[in-house]
C-alpha cells in the first residue's frame, strides 16, 4: 500500500515494465535536479518550476510524482538516507570504522546540506532532530544494519548514539583526520561495549516528548 505520493512504486519482482521503469528513471532524475537545485540556491530559494528545468521535465510530469514541494524534499533526504545505507553497509564488513568514516564523509561533504548549514542552520536543525516518522525509521534501522554487519552492537541506545555522531557531521565538516579519529574512537567503543539485548527498534523515552516538525519547511508557492 502506497503511504504517500511520494513513495515510489512497489512492484513484485518479474512485474517491471517499460513504464514503470521510464518513471523510476524519471523520479531519479527529479531527485538529482532537486539535489543541484538545493545546493546552488538553498532550499527556500528553490522552486518547483526550478527543479522541473533543472531535470528537463514538465511541472505536470512533476506533480504526478510529487504534489508538494515539502515530499520532494523528504523524499530526497529518504533516497540519500537508503543509498548512503547500502554503500555503508558494503564497507561494514571490513569493520565498523570504515564505515562509519564514509558516513561522516559523505555527510560532511555533500554539497546540499552545506548550503543548507550555511543559509538555513534552522531548517538544518529541524531535519537533525528525532521525530516520528518515516524517515527516522528508515535511518534508525539503517544504522542498525550496518552495526550489524561489522559485528558491533546492534541495541536501540548503540543506533542512536551513532545517530548523534553522525547528525554532527551534517551540521559541522570534520577535517579528514578528525574524521578519521573519531570513527576508529566511536568503533572501538562499540566494540568494547557489553553485549545489549536485542529489542525491536523505537523511539527512546528522551525523545517521546519531541514535537513533530512544523508542517512545512519554507518553500515558496
């Protein structure tokens, strides 16, 4: 079932056709030029009529992906959230650091969030704090794979507290070194930590008085 138009569509395996390959490659497309759009104007600067130039598609042919401007942010965060998962989750079984420094690099560098650090903290801020939602189920269990993967501890608290570290890297880039450093430190912390019992992920009692985000996020009309 379809949770909101922006969640792309969900196909049993053998099912694709042409078109609905086609709309996957458009929504990608989309979702790149709202990425470039992001970085080069900010968020609040960027308009749906930007991001239909930028991806070279009709403002109809984005509104059937996307009906308001807030999904098509959400949905760019959620797609980089899955992607920056699985590459990290590749690395994971070398160990826990080389994951956890990819993460940290890739948010620390990605040229959306810096714009967005240096014009817009606030809205930044808003998207770094925990809330109910898709999205931080999606990063929550994200974290959680990883962790898995290299070994380390996989309980609600050692997901959240890798969750801060790298929420600080969306906010602030570390140097290299310090990048470095801190994943190897919070990697063999984990490691040394006393073996958690697993529970089913959820949100931790700090955050169950956390008021959802204020509905929208500033777009212009």
């Amino acid at each position: 079932m379809v949770t909101s138009p922006s969640d792309a569509p969900v196909r049993a395996r053998g099912t694709h056709t042409r078109s609905g390959n086609a709309m996957l490659r458009t929504r990608a497309a989309i979702l790149d030029a709202t990425a470039r759009c992001v970085e080069r104007s900010g968020v609040r600067k960027t308009t749906m009529s930007d991001v239909s130039a930028q991806a070279k598609v009709a403002k109809a042919t984005l509104y059937n992906h996307f009906r308001t401007k807030d999904d098509l942010l959400a949905a760019l965060v959620l797609a980089r959230t899955v992607q920056l998962t699985s590459e990290c989750a590749e690395l994971a079984g070398a160990g826990l650091a080389p994951a956890l420094e990819h993460a940290g690099r890739s948010l620390g560098t990605s040229g959306p969030l810096r714009r967005v650090a240096a014009d817009e903290p606030a809205l930044l801020a808003l998207f770094g704090t925990p809330a109910p939602g898709r999205l931080w189920d999606t990063a929550r269990h994200g974290v959680q794979t990883v962790l898995r993967e290299s070994g380390a501890p996989s309980d609600p608290v050692s997901v959240d507290f890798v969750l801060r570290w790298l929420c600080g890297h969306a906010l602030w880039e570390a140097t290299a070194d310090e990048l470095m450093l801190g994943a190897r430190i919070l990697a063999a912390g984990l490691g040394r930590a006393p073996e958690a019992v697993e529970e089913p992920l959820a949100v931790s009692p700090s955050h169950g008085d956390v008021r959802p985000p204020v509905a929208g996020v500033g777009w212009p009309s």
